[in-house]
C-alpha cells in the first residue's frame, strides 16, 4: 500500500483478487499439497463470567451487562494503545459524548516487549474504565503495516507480533524482514499459509496468552479478537487449518481467561473460503461468543453479500450476536445520508448488535491526505483518509449519528431486556448516560416501582439516587471530610436511629447530601429513592 497516512486500512477486495486467482501460487513454501487433518484441542462448554463484577456476556443471541441487553454503538480506534495520553483522553470524552460504549484497538508491536505493550493497553483500559467504556483488543494483524499512530522509528514499528517477521522465518529466496509476512498481495505483505498452519505458534500464541492471562480480571476488556482478517490462500487443506486455528485459539484465551469473551475478526467466513460445514465447525464452537463482519462501500458485490449472509446466519443459524465489526462508506464525504440509512438498516432491520465505524479520530490532516504537505501539526496519525469521519469532513454528522443510535440502542435494551421494567432498573443503569439519568431524575406515582429519583455525579460520571454523597458516587476527592455529613449513608448500615437522623439535607451544611432512608428488608442505609431491589432486598428484583 502507499505511505502510512493515506488509507490506513488494507482492503480486502486486493486479498481476494489475489488468491482466486490460482491456489498454487498463492500458497506459501512450507506447505505440501498432501495435507494431513488439522488437529483441533476438544471443546469445552464456555464459561460464564460473575455478572455483578461488570463483564459483558453472550448468551441467547445477545450481549448482557449487568443482567441488561447490552446492545450498543462501538469505534474503530485502532492506534489508541499508541497515541500520547491526552489524545487517548480526548478521544474516548469525546467517543463518551457520542454515547459510543465500546472501542476497538490493534494491539502488536514489534518494537515492544509484550510487558511494554501490556503496559501501554493498561492505560487505555483505565481510561476506558473511567468512562463506562469497553475495549475489543485485536491480538494480531492479517498485513505488515505500520503502526501508523505513534512517533516512528527507522524503521518504523509494525503491527505484528515481535518474531513473526524475523527473518530466520523467511521462505527460501526470500530477504529482508519478511518472516511469516511473505505472502504479497497488492498493497505488501500478509501472513502467509505457514503462519496458520503452524507458525502462529512460534512467537503468537504466547503473547496472545500472556496478553489474555494479565488482564483476566480486567472488567474494560470487552473481549479478544484472535486476529485481525486473518485468511488463507485456500490452498489444499488449508481452510482446514484456518478453522483449526481459530478454534484453538479460542480454547487456548478461555482456558486463561475465562472471564471475557472471545472472537474471530474475520471479515466473514465466505471472505475465509468457507464452507457451511467449516463455518458451523467455528461459529458453534462454544469458547467463540460472538460473529464479525467487516463491511465497506468498495467490497465487490459478491463480498457485500456474504457479509449480509453472515448477519443472518448469527440470528437463524448460530443464536450468536454479531458485530459489524468495521464499517466505511466513502459517499458519506459527500452524501452522508447513505451512512446514516445503513445504520438504520443494521439495527433495524438486520438486528446487529453493534456497529463499529473504522478510523474514528478527532483531529486529523487533510493535507497529508491531499499528499500536499508531509508534516501537520494537527494529524494525530490515527486515522483513515478514505474512511474516516475526520478526513471526510464529517465529524459533527458521525457524532450526531452515534448519538442517536447510542440512545436508541439503550432504550431498546431496556424495553427488550425479559423480566426487566425499565421503573424498576437501578440508578447505575445509566452511568455514562446524562440523558438517560435525567429522564429518570422524578418518582411518577403513577408507576409501579419508579423510585429512582435518579440525579448524574459529573465528577465521577455516574447516574445515582438523589441524596447519594459525592463521596459514595465515587467522587474520591470528597471522601476526606471530617464533617459526618459528607459520609455515605451506608455507614449507617443496622443503625436505624442513625439513618433517620440523616433522613433530610440541612442547606446550613456543606455538602450534607445524604437525605438517608432505612430499608428493613436488608437491614442498610442507603439514599431516598434507591429502589428496593438496588438496596438489596432481592424479593424485589425482577
């Protein structure tokens, strides 16, 4: 492809021009026609993570968080693990606003040690945490190229696998550093059939695993995506061992981290070369969660339809849910409306349960797009001058889009969520979602159970019952305070003479906030307008 800051994402239509064009010569060296069976690690039931310690869920064809559908709007942020701190910070406010929930990022680097790389995702995670967000971590990348949003080096760090491109794995003739990335198409190199074959577990698998043992317990990982695009050449056997690969990948990031969910990243299984029976052998393996698809205006015809068979194969074939994992339309530069009714017709009428636009940043270089300067002082780097709502000129459009689908997928999982009343939801429901806690901000006596009285706590961005503290909203700053008043009123747990006296909110003192009410059915203190249910008296949870 051409220079890194021009179209950061690899089209799939040059990797399928190339290899159907012929087997032979799309296969790599170091794989013989005769190809044995691929072994497969057997598969154990997948399970389930805690629901009370935050971790998004699949089950009956849905996402779940906290017990609620979790149907949502996700971004493409693919160099946010490699963008300075205050960019990552302003990106994710700024995704945050748009009601974006959950982000997507490329994560190998082969400049940097896995500790390092782990380190860099930590901050990202925390940040993502802060926000009520969730991180989709791609483990590795189908094509050698740059990471193309951070200082380069010489030569310029890459998005693969520290080793995969060491050349004591180049084919045989083959210089440089090429590695596992020796099978060309038009825009470079990809990971060749070896790679798949058996490479991915000379350098690959270990990273991946380690990557997946450290943050096991981290709640802001949304789940893994094994590889980004990874396909075969089709070659004898070779989709065998593609199916192969992607099962016990999955079995190997269950096994270390049971908590998260796993996925494929392909583009869709007829992109893989596929049958139905090697695509059931995948999708119906119970440590893969979820179906992606990768879906962009420039596919060819053929593609475009195997990518709407694969939305449908989630609901009728798999009970899986499916993320339109990466999403780009280069009309929307000049007509965005066409965007705009795609969202419509995915959500609405193909029932997905999250679409992710590709190449999301906030500030970005048109000039460098327009290859009529070199340098800009404004190009964050990590963005995409075909796809992205930045160099198209369209950034207030894409937020308003978000927005609205952000809130109309929210409204949707509580309406549709079995055995909830959107009265009866907690407070906590709409963290991250000023709107949402505002709308619930009154008890109506004419509704069941409506005790919220929700108000938002800007400082730790958490929906809560009005007369929480600052303090029990999470805002830590205001913990300090000698003066009772500023204290939760869980500190009055079992003292029922204790929660009364702070059953008001005297304006003569600072911060007093509390307006307490005593719940006997669970013997604690907690603020007027918790829900019965939220101040846990179980009996009255739906």
């Amino acid at each position: 492809m051409g220079p890194s800051f021009l179209n950061r994402r690899v089209t799939s239509l040059a990797v399928a021009a190339l290899c159907a064009v012929q087997l032979i010569a799309c296969r790599s060296e170091g794989v013989s026609d005769e190809v044995p069976a691929p072994e497969v690690a057997e598969v154990s039931e997948s399970l389930a993570p805690d629901p009370s310690l935050g971790f998004v869920s699949a089950r009956d064809g849905y996402f779940y968080l906290r017990n609620l559908r979790f149907k949502h709007v996700g971004a493409n942020t693919p160099q946010l693990v490699y963008q300075p701190l205050w960019q990552v910070d302003e990106t994710l406010n700024k995704l945050r606003d748009a009601r974006v929930k959950h982000v997507r990022v490329l994560l190998p680097n082969d400049k940097l040690t896995t500790q390092a790389i782990g380190d860099r995702l930590q901050q990202v995670l925390n940040r993502a945490r802060d926000r009520g967000m969730f991180v989709t971590v791609a483990l590795t990348h189908n094509y050698s190229q740059e990471v193309w949003g951070w200082e380069k080096g010489d030569p310029a760090a890459m998005h693969a696998v520290r080793g995969d491109r060491d050349p004591a794995w180049n084919p045989t003739g083959v210089s440089g550093n090429v590695g596992f990335y020796s099978r060309s198409y038009s825009q470079g190199n990809m990971l060749d059939d070896r790679w798949i074959h058996w490479g991915h577990t000379a350098n690959y698998k270990s990273f991946a695993v380690d990557i997946a043992t450290r943050f096991k317990n981290d709640n802001a990982i949304f789940a893994w995506d094994i590889a980004n695009e990874v396909n075969s050449t089709g070659g004898p056997g070779m989709v065998d061992y593609l199916v192969a690969f992607y099962r016990t990948m999955a079995a190997a990031l269950k096994a270390a981290d049971p908590n998260h969910m796993v996925t494929t990243g392909m583009v869709h299984t007829g992109w893989a070369g596929m049958t139905d029976a090697q695509r059931n052998l995948v999708y119906r393996d119970a440590n893969i969660d979820y179906l992606t698809v990768h879906m962009y205006n420039t596919d060819p015809a053929q593609q475009h339809q195997g990518a709407l068979d694969e939305l449908w194969r989630a609901d009728n074939m798999y009970a899986k849910p499916v993320i339109v994992e990466e999403l780009g339309h280069t009309e929307a530069r000049n007509n965005y409306s066409v965007l705009a009714n795609q969202y419509q017709d995915l959500y609405v009428n193909r029932g997905v349960d999250a679409v992710m636009q590709w190449g999301v940043t906030f500030t970005c270089s048109l000039c460098k797009c327009a290859r009529t300067c070199t340098t800009d002082p404004n190009d964050w780097g990590a963005g995409d001058c075909e796809f992205g709502p930045c160099e198209q000129q369209k950034l207030p459009e894409y937020v308003a889009l978000a927005k609205k689908w952000g809130e109309w997928t929210h409204a949707w999982n509580v309406k549709t969520t079995p055995g909830v009343r959107n009265e009866s939801l907690p407070c906590s429901t709409w963290d991250g979602d000023v709107a949402g806690c505002d709308a619930h901000g009154y008890a109506d006596p004419n509704k069941a159970d409506d005790t919220q009285h929700c108000a938002y706590y800007f400082c730790s961005n958490r929906c809560a019952p009005q007369g929480t503290s600052n303090c029990e909203a999470g805002c830590t700053s205001y913990c300090a305070a000698s003066n009772s008043e500023t204290w939760s009123c869980n500190s009055w747990n079992g003292n029922v003479s204790g929660c009364d006296a702070h059953g008001y909110a005297d304006t003569n003192k600072a911060n007093d906030t509390q307006n307490c009410a005593y719940y006997f059915c669970s013997n604690t203190c907690a603020p007027q307008g918790t829900s019965n249910c939220e101040a846990g008296c179980s009996s009255y949870c739906f």
